[in-house]
C-alpha cells in the first residue's frame, strides 16, 4: 500500500482529524540515514509526527521540528 494521509473535518468545523500511513516514507529515512532499529523508530515517529502537523498549516505557515540526542552519530 502506497503512504497516504487523509484529512476529516466536520461540518461546522469544530473538530478536525487526521490520518497517515507513512511505510514508504520511514523506509526512504532509514535507507537515506542507514540507521539501526530503534533510531529508525524514532525519526520515523518525528517524520510521521512532521506529515500530520504539517498538513494542518494554512498559507506560510511553517513547522520546525528539532532532534536533541547523545546517542553514537555515524555519517
């Protein structure tokens, strides 16, 4: 099944939600960043997290996302 989000909101606009499969996007992460198990995890917890915030941005609107760790770095 190919990644996608889906975007729900009510009638009178009081309540919005949404919805993403993001598969394809996390694996292009960890082939892009060779990264073990449980870093894969987490950068692809924040890139999902960054799909559905980010579709919620209206005009110029921005979002910036920031990693703090003190884990082994290999390039």
């Amino acid at each position: 099944m190919k990644d996608h989000l889906v975007r729900a909101t009510t009638n009178d606009g009081t309540l919005r939600a949404v919805a993403a499969v993001t598969t394809e996007l996390v694996e292009e992460v960890r082939r892009r960043q060779h990264t073990d198990p449980t870093a894969t995890v987490a950068l692809g917890r924040l890139a999902t997290g960054a799909a559905l915030m980010g579709s919620l941005l209206k005009g110029t609107q921005r979002l910036a996302l920031s990693i703090e760790a003190n884990g082994r770095w290999r390039a």
